[in-house]
C-alpha cells in the first residue's frame, strides 16, 4: 500500500468582475479576467492585515495595511501533517488542545445528519473524544471569533491543535 502525503498550498486568485454578489458562492468555472493571483504562504508576516492594490501602471498586488491592527488571536498550525495526529481510543475521533487557550471544537458527518452543531471547549493541555462510526470532520475555532478550520476526522487518531 502506498501513502500519499498532500500539501495543501493556499493560494489567493483575484478576479475582476461584476456577475457575482459579495459573499456568493462560485460553483462554474470563471471567465473574467485575473488580476491577481498569491501564494499566501509567501507573504512575509501571515499575522500581518493585506489590501488589495492597484499600481499605476495597472498591476495590483497586496500590500500590507499599516493601519490596521493585526489579529491578537495565537498562530495556529492549520495544516496538518501525519505527524499530528497521534494514536487515539478506537471507535473515536478525538483532539488534543496543545496551545494556552481554550479552543472549540466539533466533529459532524458530511454523509448524514448524525453529530452534533455545537461547539465543545477544550481546555489547555487536555484531549476530547467522539464515539464516531467513520470519518468525519473536525471544525475548530481558536479565539472564539473568528476563521474556523475543518480537518480530516479519522477514527482511532487523535488531531494534535499547536502553535505554528
């Protein structure tokens, strides 16, 4: 058996265009034109706030905001290697909170309706298990507002959350 191990590559594509409203999500293949596209891992400081911008010459670019104040929330690993997750309880889907803040987690199915909505804390240092049938996804929300990131829930493993 073979182990494939994806890296996932955030990557920003800008397109200028007036067919969609703020917010809506894109299902077909987009046809206007691409004014911009970034590897954000490459920007020099992921905590730092970016604006779009637009040069004389035409070009546009991000270029980070003086004026505004970067998040306060910790700097979180979101993408997962092997290696993060560890062994856990069979039957179970758990997480472990690495970091000094309280996080929320969740753990639903995408295939039934099984699972909760709610958010559980999960204190420092401490570990949380599901009795799950299969994989799911695990949501977590560092800070309490803010981005929440889904990861692959698998059985018998146990996704570590730490600093970055």
């Amino acid at each position: 058996m073979n182990v494939v191990e994806a890296t996932f590559t955030p990557v920003l594509s800008v397109y200028a265009t007036f067919d969609y409203q703020e917010a809506q999500l894109i299902t077909n293949k987009i046809v206007s034109q691409l004014i911009l596209r970034q590897n954000l891992a490459l920007l020099p400081d992921r905590q730092q706030v970016y604006t779009l911008t637009m040069h004389p010459d035409g070009s546009y670019s991000l270029v980070a905001d003086q004026q505004a104040v970067p998040s306060v929330r910790p700097k979180v690993k979101f993408d997962p290697r092997l290696e993060d997750y560890l062994i856990g309880p069979d039957g179970h889907i758990s997480v472990k909170n690495n970091l000094r803040s309280i996080i929320q987690v969740k753990v639903t199915s995408t295939t039934n309706t099984k699972g909760s909505e709610a958010f559980f804390p999960v204190k420092p240092g401490t570990t949380k298990s599901w009795n799950r049938q299969g994989a799911e996804v695990i949501s977590v929300n560092v800070g309490g507002v803010g981005r929440v990131a889904n990861f692959y829930g698998a059985l018998g493993k146990t996704l570590q959350i730490k600093a970055a």
